[in-house]
C-alpha cells in the first residue's frame, strides 16, 4: 500500500542496490518487488527469483538480453514515489541535517511512524 516496511542507510555515495538483498531477505516474501532500472542487476533479480516472487523491474538500455517485465504492475511503483514525497515533508529527512547515522535512523523511523499513523 506504499507504506514503509523497513529501511537501511547508506554511505551518500554508495548505491542502493547494494543493500537490496538484505533488505529483500528482512522482510516476509512478497509476490512481486517493483523497483526502477537502478535495481536491473542479473544477482538481485536472481535472488527475487528465488524469494518465488516476480521481478518487475524495467531492463537497462544497454543490456544484451533484455528481461520481460509485467507493465502493468509497474505503474504502482507511484506508490513508493508517493511515499518518498511524504517523507520528504519532513525537513530534517529531505536537508539531512542530522551528522550522526544513529539520528538519521531515528528520525527516519519516526517519520515513518507518522506516515503509518496518517
């Protein structure tokens, strides 16, 4: 429903993907893991596989071999945008303020309770 489930921080300059299988292996199995062509990765979408969910993730232009993707089901990723707008709301989240990873994790987890609780 586009709410939070769990999260991770990361260096600003590390990429998301490499959080994306443990944050896949914390949560219940889903039947499907939306995400852009960020996350178009043979590992990540190996191990989706292997959850028994479906990849829906758009191929990069430059793969040899593009992947089929569903589409359809793609269009609710608006959900995970929506939410990242919410969170922005947040001033502290969207100027990152905080030094500290503990603060950040903290408020991080706050917003996202306020987000539930809405």
């Amino acid at each position: 429903m586009g709410n939070p489930l769990t999260f991770r921080l990361t260096a600003a300059q590390e990429a998301d993907i490499t959080q994306a299988q443990a944050l896949l292996a914390s949560i219940d199995p889903p039947a499907a893991v939306i995400a852009d062509k960020g996350y178009d990765a043979d590992a990540f979408v190996q191990a989706i596989a292997d959850t028994g969910a479906l990849a829906v993730i758009p191929p990069r232009r430059n793969r040899h071999q593009p992947r089929s993707w569903d589409t359809h089901r793609y269009r609710a990723r608006h959900l995970i945008e929506n939410l990242f707008a919410r969170l922005k709301q947040f001033r502290r989240l969207a100027t990152r303020y905080d030094k500290l990873a503990s603060h950040c994790a903290a408020f991080i987890l706050l917003a996202c309770t306020c987000v539930w609780m809405a």
